[in-house]
C-alpha cells in the first residue's frame, strides 16, 4: 500500500495511506449528486411557490450560469477554505496534501483544478483515471504538475479510545507526577504514533516521540523502561492524574 509521511505539530513522521481510484471517485459523486439534489430542489420550490412562470428567459439564464459557477470553483473553494476537503473528500476521510506531507498551498489547489479540464474532459475523460491506476502515489494529471495528491485521514483520536487505560484507580500507581502537564491533543498524538507503530513496525518513530516527551516533561527513562512502555506510561498517568482531577 502507498503512504505519504505527514509532519505532525510535534515534528514527528507518521505513514499515511495514499487514497486509491475508489475514493477518489466516490468523492466525486458525492459532490456531484450535492449539486444535482440543490438542482432539483430549487426547480421544486420555483414550481411550489410559482415563481418559475414569473422568471423571464434572461433571468433563467442568469441563474443557470450563477448555478455553472458555483459547480465549477466548488472544488477549488471547498479546498482552499477547508484545507484539502469538499463535501465528498470529508464523508469519504481523503484529503489533498503536498507531496512533502504538508498543507497543500493556494497554488497548488489551483493548479490541479485548472488541470480537471486535462483529467476529466469528455474527449480525455480517462487520463485522470489511468493516471490514479498507475502513477505511484495515485496521482491524476493535475496532483502530478501540482505536487499534490489524496491521502487517507482517520478521525481524529477520542480520549475514550486509547487503548492504555490505567486499570482499577485505587490500585494504580503513577510514575510520572508531572505527565499531568500534557495536553489532551499530545496524549491523543502518543496513541496515534503507537498505534501507526503497531501497524508499520517502524520503531524509529516511538524513539522520536519518547525523546521529545521526556524533553517536555524533564525527565529520563527510567532504567529496564524501554520507549514504547514509557510512552505507555505517561499515558496512563495522564488519564489517571486528570480523571481524579475532575
């Protein structure tokens, strides 16, 4: 499977896997049917409320071509103002990326959607979709000039969900008082780096994060401690510490 390295807020790599032809296409149709729904809608409310019979030629056309803009720069300004994502790429968890892993910038959204007139003409219609099946980071056209390309996004990780609860509060014994100094977001980063570890096996990214808590926290690991049962650790105390807290 593809993946891209994207940088956390703690400067630390995690895999992503690269979004195949599949989603790329429901996405697709998922905007599409959006704008087919407002279509038949308003054509509805106009016939309810009467108006179409009062609409002269010149305003129809008025209002098919503000209606063609807005489908034309939908993808463009959904991306833009929310950072890689339409309506479809949001359901379907894929967003537009840079290559480097970072936030794709205005250019290169514009890039690739100039570009849609290359991937998805009716005389070219299946370049883009070659392109995705074969390039190596599942790129059409445009995510090729532009840099870019999808990758898939998880939900953001609930502190319900991490998996290292400490067991029982009476009996629990913290190891690190001041783990209480983490924030919700650096405990939900721990998990995720675990978790992409468990996956990858890729032990270097454990390394990193145990080196940059300790550093945030002041402390070393303690001797037989190994990474990863540190950053377990501080976990645990964390949910300990702030759940008798509350």
């Amino acid at each position: 499977m593809e993946t891209i390295k994207i940088n956390t807020s703690q400067h630390i790599e995690i895999d992503y896997p690269v979004a195949g032809l599949g989603e790329r296409v429901a996405a697709y149709l998922i905007d599409f049917g959006m704008f087919l729904i407002i279509y038949f809608f308003a054509l509805i409310a106009l016939a309810i409320t009467g108006l179409e019979d009062s609409l002269n030629n010149s305003t129809t056309v008025v209002l098919i071509i503000i209606f063609g803009i807005c489908y034309v720069f939908y993808d463009l300004l959904c991306e833009v103002a929310f950072n890689g994502q339409s309506l479809g790429k949001k359901l379907l968890k894929i967003k537009v990326v840079s290559l480097d892993g970072g936030q794709a910038s205005i250019g290169q959204y514009f890039i690739r959607w100039v570009f849609r007139i290359v991937d998805f003409s009716l005389t070219a219609n299946l370049l883009g979709f070659i392109s995705v099946a074969v390039s190596d980071k599942k790129q059409r056209v445009g995510d090729i000039v532009a840099g870019t390309t999808l990758i898939k996004t998880t939900p953001a990780t609930k502190m319900q969900h991490i998996a290292f609860h400490p067991v029982g509060n009476e009996e629990y014994a913290v190891t690190f008082e001041n783990a209480a100094i983490l924030s919700d977001r650096d405990i939900e980063l721990i998990h995720e780096v675990v978790q992409t570890y468990y996956t990858t096996r890729n032990t270097q990214l454990i390394y990193q994060m145990a080196a940059k808590a300790s550093g945030h926290l002041g402390v070393n690991i303690p001797e037989g401690m190994n990474e990863l049962q540190f950053l377990k650790t501080i976990s645990a105390d964390y949910i300990y510490l702030t759940s008798r807290a509350v």
